[in-house]
C-alpha cells in the first residue's frame, strides 16, 4: 500500500488501523469500526467509581459496536494525536492522546493506549485500554 506515491512505513501501517476505528466511529459504521479488532481483542476503560478509587471496566466490542451503529453520523468524534508507536515484529504498541466531542461539544479527554497484532500481513487491535477525565485537558 502506498500513500502519495511512497511506501507506507509499519508505523503508518499501524496508525491507518487505528485512524479507520476512529472513522468508524464518527460515521456510525459498526462494521467498520468492528473489523479493526481481532477475534479475541480486549476493549477496557480505567475510571473512578462513586467512592473516587480507581476501576478498570471491560467493554464488549460486540455491544460497542451495535452502539457505534446506532450513533447519529459525526456525533462521536474522538481527535487523537499519536505520541509513540512501538513495534516489534508482529506487536506494535500505540500512545494516543485524545479529546472526544459528542454532538460538537466537548465531552472529555484522555490517553488510548492500543496493542495491535499483525495477522497474514495486516494490523488487528488486540487490546485497547483508555482513560476518560474531564480535568486536566488541553
């Protein structure tokens, strides 16, 4: 695969993957959004619970997705910045910063934090964790 007329390095590889989550995301389309995971991919938050200690949820990709599905196109817009990529063979690792906006406003922010495995030549996410703070964003 080229982009504008050179070969795309793994790292771009890597963050093309990533980058068609986000887009599926934000135009609704679980399909796409699901067929950036592998089989067997973990999805989980760290958050507070009510009595401010530290929780990590597990998110099913599968519900997720039919959620993403049923989103209004362009309501969820997660912007991230790719801090460091990291790859080691068929692993590669993934730190992204973001903001998230929910119907053109802002709703919070924080680091997804990706585990991607290459299959048969192509980056799958295996695992993606997130925080989700509304302090402290830029």
């Amino acid at each position: 695969m080229t982009i504008y007329g050179k070969a795309q390095t793994a790292e771009d590889s890597v963050k093309t993957v990533i980058n068609t989550l986000f887009s599926g995301m934000k135009n609704a389309d679980a399909v796409l959004f699901k067929s950036t995971f592998s089989d067997s991919a973990v999805m989980q938050t760290i958050t507070r619970n009510k009595e401010g200690k530290t929780v990590v949820a597990n998110e099913n990709i599968e519900e997720f997705a039919k959620v993403v599905g049923k989103l209004k196109k362009d309501s969820a817009d997660e912007r991230i910045t790719f801090e460091t990529i990291k790859i080691d063979g068929p692993l590669a690792f993934a730190w992204a910063p973001y903001n998230f906006y929910y119907n053109g406003k802002f709703s919070h922010c924080g680091v997804d934090a990706f585990h991607l495995v290459r299959f048969n030549g192509g980056w799958k996410i295996q695992y993606l964790i997130d925080t989700r703070r509304r302090q402290g964003c830029p």
